[in-house]
DNA sequence: CATGAATGAGGATTCATTCAT
DNA sequence: GATGAATGAATCCTCATTCAT
C-alpha cells in the first residue's frame, strides 16, 4: 500500500558512473590495489555491491578506469605549460607537479604503491612519453632561444623528469615544504650546485 | 583431529630464519605488503607455514624484520661517500643508488610501493634523517673547499636528495639506461641547464 | 584470484537468520564455545561459512545472540509461576526448570559448559537476578500466607535456587529420573528430612 | 669450553609427571580441554613440548590422568564424613563440598565445563556411585537412629546430592556468600520451608 | 538498472604431534 | 630422558563475484 508519489532521485548511468569512480579514487588510494575492498567502494559511492559490476566488469578494470580518467585530468592540468617561456615553463611545471601531488595526494601516492602493478604498464606508457614530450619542448625552446646551454636533450630530459618526480615522491613521503622545494629545484635545475669560474 | 607429522630438521635455526627472509624479500617485494601470501613465503623458503611463526611472530612482524635487515645492509653500502672529495662523492652517491636500485630492484620497489605504511614510519624517519645527513655533509665539504657554490645547505640537501631518488624512481618505472642518467644527473646538478652569461 | 561462484537465494534474511541460530545451538551445545568451528554452524545451517557473517559479524556475537535468543524463550517460560499459590508456585517452578532442560538438554548443557565465559558475565547477572526475585516472590507470599515459616528470604531464595539448579545439573549429568526427582525435591524442600518432634 | 661442574638439578621422572600434571590442572581449568594448549602446559611445567609426550601420549590422555589424579584426591578428602552422627555428617559433607570448591575452584569449574565430555563418562560414573552410596548412607543412618523421618532413600540420596551440587555450582558461577549458604542449605534440608502446623 | 544475500577460495594464525639431535 | 624446530590441518574471517528478485 506505500506509494512513492515523488519518484525517487534517481541517478543516470553516467552519474553512477562517476560516483563509482569517485569512491574508488578514495578507497584505492586509502588502501592500494589489494588492499581495497568493492564493499567499501560500493558503500562509498552509495550504491549496491552488485551495482558496481554493472558499470565495471572486474576490479581490476575499475581500478584501470581509475587510473586512466585521472590521467586525462592530469594532461589537462600540465598542458597549460606549453607555451610559456623556457624557464617560466619548467618553474610552472616543477610547481604543477607539486601542486597536483599536493590537491590529490592520495592518488599519486596510488600511483608510487602500484608502480609496478602488470596491467598499469601500457597507460603508464602513455603517460610517461607524453610527460618527456613536454619537457623535451621546453627544454629545446630554451636553447633554441639561447637561454639554456647546448645539451643533448634526449638525455636530459628523463632526468630532469626524474627530479622533478622526485621532489614529489620527497612531498608524499616526508610531507613538507613543498612551496620551499620546489623554489631550490627551480634554482638547482637552472644554476647547478657548482661555483662558476671565470 | 588427530594430525600426524613428519618434521624435517635439516637447518639451524638461524639457516631458517635468513631462508625467511630471503623468501619474503622475493614475496613481499613482488606483490607488496598487504598482497603477500605467508603461504608463498613459507614455500618459497622450504619451510611450512607454521614454520615462519616460530620465527616471525606475526606478518607485521616479518615485514619490519626484513626492512631492517635491508636497512643495514643499505647504509653499509652507502657509507664509503663519506670521506670523499665533495664532486666525486656526489658523484659515488648517485652510482651508489643506482647501483643500489639495479641489485636489489625488487626490494627498492618494495619501499616504494609501501611508502606510506604506518608500519615503516619510525624506520623510514630513521633512514631520511640518516641519508640527509650525508648529503649535507657532502654539500658542506664542497662549501668549505669553494668547490660549491654558497647555498643554504638545509634547503638544498633534500633537493638533491629528491633528485638521486627520482632517478632511482624513474629506474624501478622505465627501467632503461641507469647509467647514462646518472652521468647525466651528475652533470646537471653540477652545472645547471642554463646558459652561462659572462 | 579469480573466483565464480552462484549464489542461492532461496530464504528470506530472517529465515537465514534463524536457521544459522538454529544450527549454532546444536554446535555450541554439542562442542562448547572454544571447540565448535564456524564452518559447522555454516553446513549445518545449509549456508555457506561467508553466509553467517552476514548476519553476525564475529563467533562471539553469534554466540551472544543465541544466549539472548534462549533466555527470552526462558523467561517467558519460567513467567508463568507468578501468580500461583505460593507451593503450587515451588512445584511449578521446579517442574518448569526440568522440563525446559529436558526440552532443551544441550543449550542448558551450554550455559553449564561456559560458565564462566568472559562476555557472558552481564547476560548472566541478568538472568540470575531475574531468577532470584521470582523465588524471593513465592517465598514472600508463603510467610504472608502463613504457609512457609518465617525466614530470612534473602539467605532462603537463593539456596532454593541451588538446589532447584542442582536438579538440573543433575538431570543433565546422569539423565535419569526427571520426573521423580523433582517430586522428590518439593517434598524436601517443603518438609525437609527430619523428624519432627512434638 | 663451558663446563656446569655442578650437575643440573634432574628431575626424575616422577617429578616431571608432577609437574606436568600440576601445570595442565592449571592450563585446564583456566581455559577448558579445547582451549588448553599443550604448549602453556609445557611453558608452566618447565619442560619442553615434546617431554609432555614422553608421559602422556595425548592431549586426551594428559586430560584424563588429570582428572583421576584429581578424584583420588577428593575421595580422600570426602571419606572423613563416613563415621560421624549423621547430622552432623550432613552439615560435614555439605561445608567439604563447599570447602573443596573454594579450594580448587577452576578444577571444579573445569569438571561443569566438559561435563558431557565423552571421555570423561567411566570415571563421572565411578563418582557418582561412590557420592550417592555416601548419602545413601548418612540418611540411612539417620532414620535407623530415629533422627531422620522414613524416607524412600534412594530418591531422596540423589535429591540431597544434587542439593550440594547446586549449591557448589552456585559458588562457581555467583562466587559469593559460600559459608552463609552452606548453613541455609543445612537448615533447610534438615526442616523444609514449611510451616509446621501441629 | 539496482539490490544484497550468498558463495567459497584464500588469508593469517594456532596447535597437537613428531623426530633428529 | 629431554629438546624444540618443524609440520600441516584446522580455525576464524574476508572479499571478489554472481544472480534471483
């Protein structure tokens, strides 16, 4: 004899979607790819256990979906660095990466737990020749202004890639002075540690 | 309910306990904490299951055993920095990392992937203090002799700190051409990327 | 890691509920707290071991909840003998107590074994007061009634009790005789055993 | 190059019998015959886990000798009624009941604990008999001497049996008031509850 | 689309028992 | 006699996945 006049607020499927997804950053990142329970990402994204299956069919490719709309929100954050100057980009990029690490910590932090995890490797792939990509433009614009010294840039920039990931990885694991840090990097990248003669 | 046994006493008791530990390095490293099977340590050290806890009191247990152990063995390793000219030594610091990382890639992995354990917390701050202390005894060294340039040494050390550990990162994630990043983060950190005026 | 598996629902929560109840008691009876296994309340239930963790979330509140389930069953079994005539009431009790063991011999049997089981304590002490006021009522009644002899009710009722559940261990112990013990009983705890003089 | 010129102190096979015995008597009644472990046996014992089996073969058996170990005891302690007026002899057997279960509280706990312990039957049966032909026999006495009333004795042996055995079991399970009651249930077996009218 | 009860393999841990020393 | 490391079955509990409703 109960009736709902109102009909209840019913979600479309893309909003499902995205609250699954959402539920999942957190209790992934909380607790790493093992570690996480579909129950508590059921309960998270106020859904049934069941329900989750229906928009991803295993928990590995939810954790994969994850990864990959975390991606595109990433590249979009750090694209905006293409057309600076060269070393107002690299500043720009050292401080993106931190700023990234520093609004979604726990993500990243995923990203360092599963570093390894088989099925990231082709999105990881992905990310990292778009993220030398970039860093090779700047450094190439700044020598072809004259504002960097002549270096060969394929091998460069994985390691200016490297510190910079670095820096991050020194954010997650000790937690301080990210604005500080990221300062002396710029400074270091730029002018090295070594007194100039002459 | 009646169990009969056959127990194969072959080992020492100490033979055992380094068996363990050997086993868990190869497990724990590949899988990560929370993903290790003490049924797959306990086969792959040719032991049984009950075996372990005669040892290991608890998984937990294991786990900060074998980072200890590791933990020494490590500062061992990195010790000989110490009283080297400022360049070479950041130079041996790098290499030794490296190197480090290429031995033992899975367990360098390892901490990667547990970064964040509150388990490891108390030996992970034992391990940054110590490892910073190194490079700001480097950076000091290069200060006094007028190898380096005037920095503020508190600042810079975990900047470069960052730098070495990125590389090692990006060694455990792409896992190509340890050698010739080193040289060229050596180069780096020396000199800088920009283009010396006047 | 990959598992299938098909679910049968075939019963209503609460049915499953009840069932798993049902099958712990014949467990617990039959084998004490320390010795019954989850996986026999589970086959004996016709429900899967993971089934009772729906419902009950650890062996100790599975085993709580059958104690409580139990005891309501008994207090409404036990009510009856408030408002008899005070020795009516004496017999009625005695015959109450031993035909709810010989109904329920390996619950009863249950509460013997576990006794002094830790997180039975406050259950207990509930149903011991609850037992102890109803005897204190019929004695009451008896001296108000000249029936019984003046006694101090408070050192009289719980002594009636023991001997009451003295039958019950009694009965549980070597099994014979319900029916004439009890009779037995009333006869001695009205009269007593001594001759009376003048 | 370590010498003990002073030999260590052996124990002889009795003495570790003994001890082993004393220590299960400990491990037992904390924790009942499923919850003991042989270990904690040993630990307390101060002999090793493989000695317990050199003088029991099982964990049944350690039980078993326990428990005779045990009823030998009482019986002795028991026996003293046998020769006294019999009122007497029923306040004696009533406070040695008593007596002994504030003595060797968690033995006594420990026999309602595994009460219906299959293995335990020849010997609870050998106790019994042996308890009710002692009642059998101070009531007996009683009426041959004209101080108790006729009675059927063998219905009323086992009654007044249980009568104690209530009032020890009430000791375990309450713990208070031992002495206060003993002398209620004295009374009131003696002279019932009933006024007498005449 | 959504639910959530049900499944059962698998995980950490315990413990009676054995046997080489 | 005595030791204690070793065994492995068994325990409680978790969790990815399924499916009747």
């Amino acid at each position: 004899m109960k009736q709902s006049t109102r009909p209840t607020a019913k979600r479309t499927g893309d909003d499902s979607r995205r609250d699954i997804l959402a539920a999942a950053y957190d209790v992934f990142a909380g607790r790493g790819y093992a570690g996480a329970a579909m129950r508590d990402v059921a309960n998270r994204a106020g859904i049934s256990v069941g329900g989750i299956y229906i928009y991803f069919p295993t928990k590995e490719e939810l954790y994969l979906a994850l990864l990959r709309s975390e991606m595109e929100d990433f590249n979009l954050y750090i694209g905006r660095v293409a057309d600076m100057e060269p070393a107002q980009a690299l500043k720009a990029l050292i401080d993106s990466y931190l700023d990234y690490a520093v609004r979604k910590t726990k993500l990243v932090s995923l990203h360092l737990k599963e570093h390894d995890l088989e099925i990231r490797k082709p999105l990881k792939e992905l990310f990292l020749s778009s993220q030398h990509r970039i860093i090779r433009g700047i450094l190439q614009d700044g020598m072809d202004s004259g504002v960097f010294r002549k270096m060969e840039i394929d091998r460069a920039a994985p390691v200016v890639f490297s510190c910079v990931r670095g820096l991050v990885l020194s954010y997650l694991s000790e937690g301080q002075g990210a604005g500080t840090q990221s300062e002396m990097l710029y400074e270091i990248l730029l002018n090295g540690i070594m007194e100039k003669t002459g």
